[in-house]
C-alpha cells in the first residue's frame, strides 16, 4: 500500500489496524516458538478472539451519550417554553380581571354620580316649588255660605243682609212690626178688596206691595217673583227708605 493511502485513515481506521496488527503479531509468537504445547496455542487462540475493536465501541458510547444530553436538552427547553406558555395565560387571565375590575369600578361611579345628579335635581325642584309656594300667598278662604231658616225670622235675616250690602235702611224690628201688621206673616197674602184691588193692581206678600212698585224697587241680587218672601222684604223697605227715609219710620198704610 503507498504511504500517502496510509496516511488518509482517521484515527478509528488506525485503531482498528492497530488491534488486527496485535492480533497478528501474536499468532507469529506462537508459531515461532518451539515445543508449545496445544493447550498453550488453545489459550492464546482465545486471547486473540477476545480482542475487540476499542475504536468503534467508544465511537458508540460518545454518541448515545450525545443524544441522550440532546434528549435532556430537547426536555429542558420544552418545559421552560410550557412555563412559558403558562406563565402568559396566567398574566393575560389577571390582566383580563384587572380591567373588568376596572370597568366594574367605572360604572358604579358613574352611577353613583348619576344617582347623586337626580338627587340634587330633585332638591332643587322641591327647594323651587317651596319658594313658589313661599311667594303665592296663600288664597283666603271662602267665607262659608249663610244659610237661613226658611220661617219669617230667617227671611228677614237674609233681607237685612242683602240690605246691608246695597246701603239700604232698616231693622228687623221696624221689618217684623209692619209685616204683621200687613200680612200677619204669610207670604202669599193678598188684598182683593181695597183700592188698589179696584184698580186691578192688588197689594201682594208680606209686606203688600203691587206690583208696580216691586218692579220699580226690586233689589238686584233676588228673585223677581213678587210672592218670594226675602225679595217682596227687600223691595218695600227700598221702597220705604226712598219715600219715608226707612221701614222704621212707617207705621201705617204706605
């Protein structure tokens, strides 16, 4: 073989050319030296079978140890890329809490500033309508409305009171003297025999008035029948109280 052939083995070639050249040399040892018994050849026969390739059994303890340190690699990086993983679902999961968190915590107060706005608002109409109230005074009462008794007493009542309010003269005293003396207190008396009646135009109610006069006399405010007893009254002392001054003042015929 030329030297240069040689010379390209890598270091696993010359190991194994190396052990074959033990081998070798070991079975010229035997041959050469005389009177070796066959036991003697039996047991270096068996020394050159168990001479193995040294080489190419540490070429494959480099290599599983390779891969198993990849392998141990491969499981690191795996578990630190899981942690990883995990690690980022946890901050998106709080993260995710924080801003709901957040909303929720914006809403009640913009509730509460909402709830306080109506508040405010109500107060303010209420403290407006008081100050409304404040500045109306308060309408007066109705004066309750008079009533009176539907007898003579109560119809000479109500006739001074119309009276009162229209400035015309006279008391109950001189009113009751000449009704009784004039009707004896019917209201549908009526005089058919005296001149008046002669003439067509009889005295009527309770003080006698014809009709003539009660329409001259008759006080806005009552009724126009002559028999109505309170505007019959009425009439005759407006009547009396233009020709005599007041009903008081007349004590007979009139």
């Amino acid at each position: 073989m030329p030297k240069h052939a040689l010379s390209r083995f890598n270091r696993t070639h010359k190991l194994g050319v190396a052990g074959v050249a033990a081998a070798g040399a070991a079975a010229l040892i035997f041959a050469a030296v005389p009177g070796a018994d066959a036991d003697q050849g039996k047991t270096q026969a068996t020394a050159v079978e168990n001479v193995k390739p040294v080489a190419f059994s540490a070429v494959g303890t480099a290599a599983r140890a390779q891969q198993a340190t990849i392998a141990k690699q491969a499981d690191a990086s795996a578990a630190k890329g899981k942690a990883e993983a995990a690690a980022a679902v946890k901050k998106a999961a709080a993260q995710k809490a924080a801003a709901e968190k957040a909303a929720k915590a914006k809403a009640a107060a913009a509730a509460k500033a909402k709830a306080q706005a109506e508040k405010e608002r109500k107060a303010k109409q209420a403290a407006s309508r008081s100050a409304v109230r404040t500045a109306i005074p308060a309408a007066a009462p109705k004066p309750a409305v008079k009533t009176y008794p539907n007898n003579l007493d109560g119809w000479i009542r109500e006739s001074l009171d119309v009276m009162a309010k229209k400035g015309i003269p006279g008391s109950y005293n001189g009113i009751y003297r000449n009704i009784i003396r004039e009707s004896s207190g019917n209201p549908m008396a009526i005089n058919l025999w005296d001149i008046n009646a002669q003439n067509g135009i009889p005295s009527k109610g309770l003080l006698q008035v014809i009709d003539p006069t009660f329409k001259a006399y008759h006080v806005s405010g009552t009724s126009w029948n002559i028999y109505d007893p309170v505007a019959n009254i009425t009439a005759a002392c407006n009547y009396a109280a233009d020709k005599y001054g007041s009903m008081d003042n007349v004590n007979s015929a009139y």
